[in-house]
C-alpha cells in the first residue's frame, strides 16, 4: 500500500464552538502520543474520510499539521455521532521510533468452507479484529482467515491457527476462537424454539393483563377514597 497523507490545521475553538467547525465541513481532533504534548487539530471531513477508508485504525498515516514536517499516525479512535453517523471527534495517536505500539488490526475472512458448503453448516463468528502489539514498521493492515480450513462441522479456528508473523504479538488468549462451524439445526429443534418464543410472548400478554387490572383497581380504589371524603364533606 502506498503511503497515505493527510494534512490538518491546528484550531482555537474549543468546547461547544466546534459546532461550527463542523458547519464548515471540518472535523474537530487531537494529536498525542508518547512524550509530545497534546495538539488540538481540525481535519477536512471529505479528506479524513477518503484516507480513514483505506487506512482504518492499523494502517500509518503520514500527517502534516500546518503543512509543517509530516509525522507518522495512527487514527487511534474515530468518534461518530449515534443519531447522524456523522464523524464527530477524531484522535491521532503519534508514533515514536523503536517504541512498540497497541493497535486493532481487521480480521478479513478468505475462501469458503467445505462445512458450509456441503453439509449445510452454520458459519459463525465471535471476532472481528484483534488487538496487537509490535514495532511501527511490523504493523500489518489485516490478519487472513481462512475459512476452507473449516472443512467439517464443529470445526473451528483459534488465535493460535491464525498465520501471523512472529514480531506481532496478540493481545489475546490463544485458545480464543475466532470462527467455527456448527450443525444445522434439527426440525425438533427449530419446533422447541417457537414454542419458546411462543410461551415467552403468552408470559408478556399475562403480565400487561396483570397490570391492566392492578391499575384499574387502583384507580377504582382512589374513586372510592375521594367519593367517601365528599360524602363526609356533604354530611
């Protein structure tokens, strides 16, 4: 892959004055890392995009504040908005040469199983990436699964299947799996799970019923309270 650069500017707004920042098609952030103090940056939206999409959170990144002396990043976190989706806060995490760094490398599943394919298998997956540690210069942008290695059911691949160079160490229990291959489930099987869900949603039903008149007859209750005050007021 080519070397990926991406330019920022250093900014003055600070706290709620970002929102215009964001108005303006930039995406307010901090440059940090080990040693150097903590750098307020804004990065062009449509930039940082087009870069991130290629980079990810594995990849170095050659940045240029204030077209100064690049530096290689990280895009250490990207923060999105929960309602918009839209970029919200971006952190760069600045490397020092020879000091070894954490990072969350993409797992990119390969091939196709023979489990699946021919026994009807169900492919299942409990990781998407892993945490590594290592060198700058031994950073790899993904970590291949292969998946024609699943070749009958209850197969599975484990961290320590995986084929990854000795320099990276994974922040991870080996023993961990990473994709298996379960059987298909039975009609037996399938029938008790409806009836699960079936006895689950008559248990909801009851429940609402329960409160329904519970709540009726605190009503009726206090309709009875406030009648029997009246009367005494009357009397």
């Amino acid at each position: 892959m080519d070397n990926l650069n991406l330019s920022v500017q250093t900014r003055k707004k600070l706290g709620k004055k970002t929102d215009s920042l964001r108005q303006e098609g930039l995406i307010p952030g901090v440059l940090y890392g080990h040693g150097i103090k903590n750098q307020m940056i804004k990065v062009d939206e449509k930039d940082f995009k087009e870069v991130f999409k290629k980079a990810g959170e594995s990849t170095l990144v050659d940045l240029g504040v204030d077209d100064q002396n690049k530096v290689k990043v990280l895009i250490y976190d990207a923060q999105k908005d929960p309602v918009t989706g839209e970029y919200i806060h971006i952190d760069f995490y600045q490397i020092k040469k020879g000091e070894k760094i954490t990072a969350k490398v993409a797992l990119d599943f390969i091939g196709e199983s023979p489990a699946v394919k021919n026994q009807e298998g169900v492919l299942i997956r409990n990781h998407d990436e892993l945490e590594i540690k290592c060198l700058p210069k031994d950073l790899v942008h993904d970590i291949k699964v292969d998946l024609s290695k699943l070749e009958n059911l209850d197969d599975a691949i484990r961290v320590k299947d995986l084929d990854i160079p000795e320099e990276i160490e994974v922040l991870a229990n080996k023993e961990d799996v990473i994709t298996s291959v379960t059987p298909p489930r039975t009609t037996e099987e399938l029938d008790e799970l409806e009836e699960k869900v079936e006895e689950k949603v008559e248990g909801v039903e009851v429940e609402k019923g329960k409160e329904q008149e519970e709540s009726e007859s605190e009503k009726g209750d206090k309709s009875k309270k406030e009648q029997g005050k009246k009367e005494r007021g009357n009397k």
